[in-house]
C-alpha cells in the first residue's frame, strides 16, 4: 500500500511536492489524455467495423499524430510550469515548431513514399483526428473548469504623501 505524500506522517518533506503550478498542469495532462484517448477508440471501434483493417489503420495514425501533439505539448508544460513567463513562452514556442516541423516531415515521408504504406481511408484519417482534437479539448476545458485557481484583487491603497523636511 502506498501513503499518500501529502498525508500527515508522510516521509516526503514539503519541498519535494510538486508545485501548484505543476499539479494543475499534470491534472490537465491526465485530464486531456482520457478524453483524446476515448475519442480515439470510439473512432478505432467504428472505422474498423465500418473499412476493416484499412480503416483502423487510418484512425490510429490520425489519432496517433494529435495524441503525439497534445501529450508532448502538455508535457513540456508540466516541465516548464514553475518558470517565469519568458521562458515558459519561449519554450513553448519551440516545442510547437518542433512538433510542427515534425509532423510535417511525416507527411512529407508519406507522400514520398506513398506505395509502401498501406491504403489509408482519408475520412477515417480526418474523423479520428477531429474526434481525438474535441475529446481532448473538451475533457481539458472540463478538468480546468474544475482547478481551484484563486483569483481576487487586493484592495487599493493610496500612496503614503511625502514627509517635506
């Protein structure tokens, strides 16, 4: 049995939990992660009844490239979340080139070499690719929807005038 590390008596000193910021960004990892992952097997399970083989085939690439996207994407978030605000932006910037750059060198293997994959079912490819983007987005916006994220503004105070000597 395990002990949870935030439960009293627990071995883990306060320093070794991860941040807030890093615990919010891993529930919205999880969180992403169930919803692309059902999205994707409900278009797995209908594409290989309805095309068979080829059908599946097709789902699991264009499920597979937007699961790759938003896992690899949220990851470097959750490595990231503690950074200030520059650097967070500049990593995320060059996260997103690089998966972009990425997937664009798949495609370009693809059309490449064409006659060595197997047929691939264009619609199966598109459904499953939007099917897996809405369960990943929807099951995110309903995760963060659900982070205790406290938010209030300090009332103001007016600035102390200048003693003149």
């Amino acid at each position: 049995m395990t002990t949870d590390s935030r439960q009293p008596g627990s071995t883990m000193t306060p320093s070794a939990l991860p941040s807030v910021h890093v615990s919010r960004a891993r529930r919205l990892l999880l969180g992403g992660l169930v919803g692309g992952v059902t999205a994707a097997v409900a278009s797995l399970l209908v594409f290989t009844l309805v095309s068979g083989a080829a059908g599946a085939i097709s789902v699991a690439l264009g499920a597979g490239c937007v699961l790759f996207f938003y896992v690899v994407g949220q990851l470097v978030m959750v490595m990231f979340a503690d950074a200030g605000a520059r650097t967070l932006l500049a990593v995320s910037m060059a996260s997103y080139t690089a998966r972009v750059v990425l997937l664009g060198l798949l495609l370009m293997l693809y059309s490449t070499h064409r006659d060595a994959w197997p047929t691939l079912v264009p619609m199966g490819v598109f459904v499953a690719t939007i099917a897996t983007v809405a369960g990943w987005l929807v099951a995110e916006v309903l995760v963060f929807s659900r982070l205790r994220i406290g938010h209030y503004d300090n009332e103001y105070v007016a600035p102390q005038p200048l003693e003149q000597s």
